[in-house]
C-alpha cells in the first residue's frame, strides 16, 4: 500500500525511494547491523533487484513500508514496516531495522514504532506482532518499554547460514 509521510519532532517516516537503496547495501554487507536480520548472510543485493523489490513494496496490498529519516540531519537512519495486514481480524506485524548504527542509542526504535503504533490504531488495526531472532536484547527491550507482551519463542522457526534459529514473538493490543 501506498504509506503515507508520518512526522514526529525528532524522526520523518517516509515511503521508500529510489534513492534508499544505497543505504540497504551498506546495511547488507555490515555484519553487525546483519546480525539479527533475516538475511541469510552478508551479500548486498544489486541495484536492479532492490528496485525491484522497492516496486514490490509499492503494490503490497497488505503492507505499509517506511524510511526512517533523522530529521535534524535529513539522515536516512532505518527502515520500518507495518506488513501481514488483516483488517477483518485488525492485525499486523511490525519490522524495523536501525541500520545506521551511529545513530544506534538515541531511542530512534522506540520512536519510530510508537509512530506506528498510532498509524496502526488509525487504520483500525488491534493488535500488533513483532517477531525477533532469539538473542536480539535490543529489540525485546525497545519493545517491553512500548509495553509489548512476550507471546513465546517459535523453535527452529528460520534458517540463518544453513543452521535453524529460533525466533521470539511479542505483540501489543492497541
């Protein structure tokens, strides 16, 4: 679907642009942002497959895809999505990454998902899942203190470097 420009005082949340994709191949082939994505390792997809999966974003009709922008530097930090959408049953499922690891500690995260959050209430949406790889502390802190729950942990639930990993699910009733 197509997302609409969100504006906090620190962060501007902004559909995905063209312009993005250079920053996603940096991220791709940073091992430390990769650790706990769902990439299976550290090759930077080319240009022509990242656009083409920026016009998949576009046509999701069950998706909503935004750029994280550090709005005082006009900083492309992270990106966020609202995927997996089911308006019947009023759910979704939440991803993030902060790729830009300077900006890592300054509650980008927890910004960017409240934002969210309030989006996802607007749209009639109740209930909101995130699903993280076991291990990333990070993720379940930002989304403790947002008051998610812990649903549980879903054994050998993705393959990552040819080994099965587990993965945690947490969810808030909004």
């Amino acid at each position: 679907m197509f997302s609409k420009t969100i504006i906090s005082e620190r962060l501007i949340l902004r559909p995905y642009e063209v312009g993005d994709i250079s920053s996603w191949q940096r991220w791709d082939i940073d091992s430390v942002v990769q650790a706990f994505l769902p990439e299976p390792k550290n090759e930077p997809m080319s240009a022509q497959a990242e656009i083409e999966y920026l016009k998949e974003c576009e046509q999701e009709l069950n998706g909503y895809y935004w750029s994280i922008i550090w709005k005082e530097a006009s900083v492309l930090v992270g990106t966020i999505t609202l995927t997996e959408i089911n308006i019947h049953h009023g759910v979704g499922e939440l991803g993030i990454v902060i790729g830009e690891k300077e900006y890592w500690g300054r509650d980008i995260a927890q910004e960017a998902i409240r934002m969210i959050l309030e989006f996802a209430s607007g749209i009639k949406l109740r209930r909101i899942m995130a699903e993280f790889e076991e291990g990333n502390i990070g993720m379940e802190k930002v989304l403790i203190k947002l008051g998610f729950q812990k649903e549980g942990v879903s054994p050998f639930s993705r393959i990552k470097n040819n080994q099965p990993i587990n993965t945690v699910r947490y969810f808030i009733l909004i």
